[in-house]
C-alpha cells in the first residue's frame, strides 16, 4: 500500500498498516513521541550515500554555464560548512533563514536536523549512488541490464571539490 510520507505515522498509529516508512524528520519525531520502534535505517542498509541531488536541465546549463557552476559550487561550500559547523549552530541559522523569509513557515521541524544527506566532500556524487538503483530496477524488471548506465546520469564536471577538477 501507498501513503503519503505524511500520513504514515497516523496510519500506523491506528493499526491500519503494521509496518510505515518514515523518512528522517518524520520517523525522529515519530521516535520522540514513543509507542513506535524503529526496524532499521537507510544508513543500516546502504552505508554512507547521497539520499538525493539537484538536476539542471540541459537548456540552462547550455544557457547559464556560469549560473549552473555557481549554483553548484555554492551547494557544495553549503554541504561543506554545515559538516564541519556544530549540528546546533546549523540548526540556529536554519531557523534563522526561515523565519527571515517571513512565509509564516513552521520551523520546528528544524530542531530534528541532523545533516545534509550527502556523502561526498562537496556533493560529489559517485556511480555507486546510482547503481543500486539501476539495479533494483533491472531485477524488478523495469530496466533492461545495460539500458542504463550510472555514469551517464550525473556529473561532477561542475563541482569544484572535484580532485582533479573534471574538464
């Protein structure tokens, strides 16, 4: 059964399914309010890895070359700072970035910060992150082995953390 991320928690706290997926913030608050335990995490399953990226489409970055680096470099210093920032320093200026921009947004998910999400220094993304999906897809059917290659679905070539930068 599909359910919105959202609704997860209440359906599993009325009994209506007996196991939920509750991603990050959402299974931390489901933790503190107790009565649920967790089986195991992503991090258990998968090790260290990316848990999404950002996408440029090939028109901007044909049209906005120097938009599309600064955007990723300014990604990358942003993964950078907030790794080596202590958690409640991170925290205070996330909530300080929401409040300012005065959208009556509710920060107090903020408090369950606990990282960015990604694993390589910068934002690097690496062929592994991508495989495991190529794969699960391939065995469940949906891809053809070979249909899909991991290299051909991301790049670095923007990324200035890149040793040695990509040309």
């Amino acid at each position: 059964m599909v359910l919105p991320p959202v609704s997860a928690e209440q359906a599993l706290r009325q009994k209506q399914v007996d196991v939920a997926v509750l991603g990050d913030i959402l299974r931390d608050k489901a933790l503190e309010r107790g009565g649920v335990r967790a089986l195991f995490s992503d991090y258990e399953l998968f090790g260290e890895f990316t848990a999404g990226s950002y996408v440029l489409r090939k028109r901007f970055l044909e049209e906005s070359p120097n938009s599309a680096r600064k955007f990723v470099e300014a990604v990358g210093r942003a993964v950078e700072w907030a790794r080596s920032t202590p958690r409640e320093e991170v925290v205070a200026r996330l909530t300080r970035i929401i409040e300012r921009r005065g959208r009556n947004e509710d920060a107090s998910a903020v408090k369950y910060w606990t990282s960015m999400g990604v694993a390589g220094k910068g934002g690097l993304l690496s062929s592994k992150e991508y495989q495991v999906w190529i794969d699960w897809l391939v065995k469940d059917g949906e891809l053809k082995p070979g249909q899909i290659k991991a290299e051909d679905l991301y790049t670095n070539q923007l990324n200035p953390f890149a040793t040695p930068p990509v040309q």
